[in-house]
C-alpha cells in the first residue's frame, strides 16, 4: 500500500513537472550550435538559467536566442546583479559578458512602469546597435518593452521625437546621452541601473568628464554594473569615487582567449599586400576582420583587395554614420568576405562567422591586441590569428607576448584546418 501511495505521488509530481514545462516545446529555437567550445565557456559550475527564478517571459527570450547554459561569466554576475549589488567584472572578450548584464536588467525591469529604468553605456555606435538588438531579442517575449538605442552623428530631433513615447531601456554612447540628459530632455529619475560596458574605454580621457557628468543625473540608490576585459588605473579611481562595495569578479586567469591559435609573419613592408593575397589563398576563411592602424590605410588596403579580386568592405570613423551602418549590416549578414578597418571595430563587436583575424599592421599596444584577436574565437569557438610583422614590429611582438603571457608562433607552411574551421572541429566533435 506503501509503495503504491509512493509512486502515485511520484507520479503526479512528474506530471506537475510536464505541465509546468509544456511552454517549452511551444519555443522556436535555433538549430544547435555543434561546433566545439572552450573552457572559457565550458568551464562552468553547471548552473541553468532557471536556477535565478527569471520571469518565463525572459527565459523563452534567452531560449531562443540560442543559449542553452550560462557562461562562466554569466553565472558569476547574474545572480549579483539580480540581489542589487554594484558589479565590478572582468572577463575575457567573447565569453557572454553582454547577456550577462542584459538579463539582470531585463529582469528588474517593470514594463507597466513608463520610465527610463536602465541605461546602458558603451564606447561605440557599432557596439550600441549590436546591443540593443541582442536585448531586443532576449525581450522579446516582455510584452511592451521599449529599447532605445541613441548614439551621435543621428538626427537629435528623432531622439527627441522618440522619448515622448514610453522608453524603458536606453543604449548609448556618452556623448549623446548627456546631450539629452543636460537639455533636460531624458528623465532619469527613475533609473536604478547603469551599466557600463568596454568600462575601460569608457573610463578613460576620450570619455571619461562626460561619464562623471551622466552619473550626477542618476539617483543616489542606483545601481552601477562595469564591464570590460581590461581594468587600467581609471577604472579603479571611477571604483573608489562611484561605487559602494562592489562585487568584483576577474575570471581572467589569462588574458587571450584558448581558442585562438595566434602566429606572425615575417614580412618588409612592400612584401605585406603580397603575403595577404597568399594567406587568402591557402587559408578556409569564412569570414575575416584585417586590421589597420590608421584610416588611411583602411581605405587603400581594400582598394588593393579589390584589385587582387577578393570581396571587400572598410569601415573606419570617418565615415558618415549611415554609411558604416550600412557596412556593419551588410558585413553582419554575410554578404562579404573581407572587412578591412580601424581599432573602431575592436569593442565587443560579436560576429560568430568570423573565424580569421589578420594584423596587416601590428598594434603597439597589448590592449588593442587583445581587443583585435577578440574579434575571432567567438564564445568559446576556435579561431586563427595572424599578425603581419615587420622588422620595426620585432620588439612590439615580444613586448606584447610578455605583457600578455601569450604564444604567438612563426606561421607554419600549412595551417591545420580543425584549429579555425567549424566544420573540422565539428565534425571531430560529433565522432
């Protein structure tokens, strides 16, 4: 009698379970992602994103964007910044930091509330687009979620225009929105959030007036998230002034990403358009981002690319707005190879298909470096990149290897494909 009173229970448990699960089978998810990852993404305490009691609505919204488990990075912050504590994370490029911050904000948000709740902050306008569409999409499911995206060199008076209608969530670049702020133009009075991310960009001379500015607009009870891969001394000055214990997290027990296999080539300067033509010969590019060091240079090397008859955008900052953003959607959609640019394209600009980063001039800094190879090994996929050097380059090249504890190897004959291709390391992965 016992038993059977057991297993009726059990029963009617599992049944309770399969009710309360149905809504999933209704999601529309993407196909699964075979390809192999990285610890730095795998490396993970076996949390779901279930455990952080997230409102259905946002949980069919992360489903169907795709993500299954939270990353390292995700499972160390969200629960943080779901209590209300002001967050302070280190982690490297491409590991899930911008869902990371995202879903805490779309959690909190009250979407009945017509108020500005949560401002997001970043470097870029590339960054602010890509941003606000990733939160778009998590969001989607909130119903009336309304997420503005304002950067400069756009019309003011359709910023202006937007913010009569209801704005929950605002994306932005500093400038224009402490345009808005000192004009009186957006109310943050009501805006418990402020995230900052590529924090070190941010916090530093380019911006950093104008971000103190943007805080004094904010309530005293807000709550400050800062985000970036690298923490200079401005960060931790912008810590002691703005932020009230925070929680800090550093998941960089090394600085590059483990799925990128990095080399260089010896080259002259005259040789570097010639071994370029080489590498898109011999190597499986999908996609691929070459970086130059001044936009002069951008403009030229696509000319030359074009020439040697390759597909070719560039995208550099100074071009007008519409026509990088034309470039960064096309690029985006796959329908060119080649994207030749400025350090511009080196914040958080997340494009899974690129598997190849080439510095056709090699950066001075270990930072920009780092920002630039980022660009490949997306969330915790393989990736190659390959640095055109110079003899000038040579102590650049063991300077940045030193600061970064990193390898970067003398380019071999012939490339393995399985270390930068999906379909290699997939397949593997699938026997």
């Amino acid at each position: 009698m016992a038993t059977a009173t057991t297993e009726n229970i059990s029963n009617k448990a599992n049944m309770r379970r399969d009710v309360a699960d149905s809504w999933k089978t209704k999601l529309n998810l993407p196909p699964k992602d075979r390809r192999v990852k990285t610890t730095d993404v795998t490396s993970t305490k076996g949390n779901d994103f279930e455990d952080y009691c997230l409102k259905r609505e946002l949980l069919m919204g992360i489903f169907e964007k795709g993500y299954e488990k939270p990353s390292p990075i995700q499972e160390e912050s969200i629960p943080i910044a779901l209590a209300g504590r002001d967050v302070l994370a280190r982690a490297k490029n491409g590991t899930g930091k911008t869902a990371a911050y995202l879903i805490p904000v779309l959690e909190k948000l009250d979407v009945a509330k017509n108020c500005i709740q949560a401002l997001v902050l970043v470097p870029t306008r590339e960054l602010a687009l890509q941003t606000s569409q990733i939160c778009k999409e998590l969001g989607k499911h909130l119903n009336g979620l309304q997420v503005m995206v304002t950067t400069g060199g756009t019309s003011l008076k359709d910023d202006i225009m937007r913010l009569y209608n209801p704005v929950h969530v605002i994306i932005a670049t500093p400038g224009r929105i402490y345009d808005l702020l000192k004009k009186e133009l957006a109310n943050t009075k009501d805006c418990q959030m402020v995230v900052m991310d590529e924090a070190d960009k941010l916090l530093s001379q380019d911006f950093k007036g104008v971000l103190e500015q943007i805080i004094h607009h904010m309530p005293t009870s807000r709550q400050i998230l800062l985000f970036s891969a690298t923490f200079p001394v401005t960060v931790k000055e912008f810590k002691e002034k703005y932020l009230e214990k925070p929680y800090e997290i550093n998941l960089m027990d090394e600085l590059t990403l483990k799925g990128i296999t990095q080399y260089y080539a010896f080259v002259e300067e005259r040789q570097k358009v010639h071994c370029l033509n080489t590498l898109f010969s011999k190597l499986q590019i999908n996609q691929s981002i070459i970086f130059c060091n001044s936009v002069q240079r951008v403009e030229l090397l696509a000319r030359r690319i074009t020439e040697l008859g390759y597909s070719c955008f560039y995208i550099h900052s100074k071009m007008s707005q519409p026509h990088r953003n034309r470039v960064f959607h096309d690029f985006r959609k796959g329908e060119c190879r080649n994207l030749v640019c400025s350090d511009l394209f080196t914040r958080g600009i997340d494009i899974q298909s690129v598997n190849v980063v080439i510095n056709f001039d090699f950066p001075k800094l270990s930072e920009t470096y780092l920002h630039r190879i980022g660009r490949s090994g997306r969330y915790g996929h393989l990736g190659l990149a390959v640095n055109l050097i110079t003899y000038d380059d040579r102590f650049d090249l063991f300077k940045i290897e030193q600061q970064l504890g990193t390898d970067i190897k003398a380019i071999p004959c012939s490339i393995d494909k399985s270390l930068y291709v999906a379909e290699y390391h997939q397949v593997q992965d699938e026997n």
